[in-house]
C-alpha cells in the first residue's frame, strides 16, 4: 500500500512538472514575438567584479583600504547620502584610536537642542551619535537633487544585488550613449537632469557622477594612486563594511563549524556501523 502511495505521488509531481513546463513555454511561444526588447533590456550591463579582499570563503578585511573607502565617503559621498545606521565610535574597528574618531565624529554636524532656548539646532558630532543625513528631510534631499531622493548608504551593499560590485560599476559606469544604442533604439534619450549609466536598470540615473577624476580625493603617502576606478573600489570595499562589520567573523567562524558537523557526521555513521553489524540481516538464519 505504501509503495502505491509513493508511486501515485511522484506520478502527480511528474504530471505538474510536465504541464507547467508546456504551459510556460507555450505562453513563451504566443507571447514572446509580442515582447518589443528595450533598450534597458538590450544594453543595461551586470556588474563587473570588484576583487575585493573579503570575497570568497577565505576573504578578510583590508583595513587601510577600508580606512581609504571612508576618506572617499567623507569628501565625496558624504554631501548627498548618509549612514544612519553606522556610529562613529565603530570606526575604531578600522584601526581609528580614540582620538581620531572625536576628529572624524566633530567634522560633522548632528541633529542636537540648543541648551539655551531648547530648539532644535546643529552640534558637532560626538563618537556615540551616527553618521547624519545632509538632508532634514525628504522632501529637502528631492529639491536638491532633481527629485530623487538619495539613499541611505548603510546597507547598500545588502540592499541591492550582487552590492559590493553594483556599487564599485555604478561608481565607473559613467559615459556618453553608445552609437550603438542610437542606432538600434533612436527614440532612447538621457532627460536633463539625468545621467546615461549602463549599470543603473533604466540607463538612466538621477546621481551625477560623484568620482569624476583622478585625485579627486588625496590619499596618505604610501597608498595606491587614487584613480576613480581605486577610490570606486575603495568605497566600494568599506560600504561592505556598515552593511556587514561582522563578515569576515562570520567566514571564520563557519569554517570549525563545517569541521565540527563532518566530525560529527562520520561519528554517527561509524556508531551506526558498530550498533548494526551484530543484528542479522531479514531472511538470514544462523545456528
């Protein structure tokens, strides 16, 4: 009875796998020649690899390519996104002492009260408050910015797929229209105010290039060349850190964990082995 149970299940699987698939692919056929392709279809472009030090399984932390990655945030994305979800007093986990994060905390200003008359006003930052929007509201960050509202850049890298690298190609995915594109699809235009970036989905971004040459933003003595395509992996690398500081941790961690359960699963089947091999197997009789 069992068996013509399992055999009468897989054949309703197999009969619903059958007809979704035909009836996928006849919808396909019908209405697949009624699709016009689009230029965002045909010519929007998937990121391009980073090669940050924290991919793969093995990856860490390059801490003077996340202290870089905050010095571009701070002269460079800081005057449109904020990172509301990130402390000051937690860039001491990029090797910033006690002293240069008050620096770093006071060069910005917070949302605060006036001690004197109890309204609100603007102080210089402390090491326990977060990164602040440049914006007091929304609907500031729109006028300013062509009626788009910047993100908050905390989890970027988490919000968006494939982060590290959308965020690395966004930043040096600027350029003119491809005659290409002109030909193909003549009706396509960049609106004013608009920016043509063959990473963005619609081609189109309201952000305008903020890394537009090299040292645009000056680094320390000894550090790589800052060159757009640097500082974009740069920043790149340290907003994979706000999104996730515990990454690196978290690799490390599975690894003794992976060891732990493969110990664990030859363990089982060695007992399994030595509890089973006395009992006799059905239809076998001994003496």
């Amino acid at each position: 009875m069992i068996r013509l149970f399992g055999i009468l299940a897989g054949l309703f699987f197999a009969l619903a796998s059958l007809w979704a698939f035909v009836f996928g692919a006849g919808t396909v056929i019908s209405q697949g020649h009624l699709v016009e392709p689009t230029a965002e279809h045909e010519f929007h472009l998937l990121p391009r690899d980073a090669n940050l030090p924290t991919d793969g399984a093995f990856g860490k932390w390059d801490v003077a390519q996340l202290q870089r990655g905050m010095q571009v945030y701070k002269e460079v994305c800081a005057a449109c996104h904020g990172l509301k979800y990130v402390a000051f007093r937690d860039l001491e986990a990029l090797g910033y002492n006690e002293a240069e994060v008050k620096a770093i905390a006071a060069g910005f200003q917070v949302p605060g009260v006036d001690p004197n008359t109890g309204e609100a006003a603007l102080r210089p930052g402390l090491p326990t408050d977060k990164f602040p929007s440049p914006y007091p509201n929304a609907i500031a960050a729109a006028a300013a910015n062509n009626n788009a509202i910047p993100p908050d850049l905390s989890l970027i890298t988490k919000a968006r797929h494939d982060g590290p690298n959308y965020v690395y190609s966004l930043l040096t995915g600027y350029g003119q229209i491809p005659g290409e594109l002109k030909r193909e699809f003549p009706a396509f235009s960049t609106p004013g105010g608009l920016h043509f970036n063959r990473y963005f989905p619609t081609l189109n971004l309201a952000m305008a290039p903020p890394l537009t040459a090299d040292g645009q933003v000056t680094y320390a003595e000894g550090q790589p060349k800052p060159t757009v395509d640097q500082m974009a992996r740069d920043v790149a690398a340290f907003l994979t850190w706000t999104a996730e500081p515990k990454l690196v941790e978290r690799k490390q961690t599975g690894w003794p964990v992976l060891g732990f359960l493969l110990f664990a699963t030859v363990l089982a089947f060695l007992a399994k082995k030595q509890i089973w091999a006395r009992l006799k197997r059905p239809g076998h009789h001994g003496a």
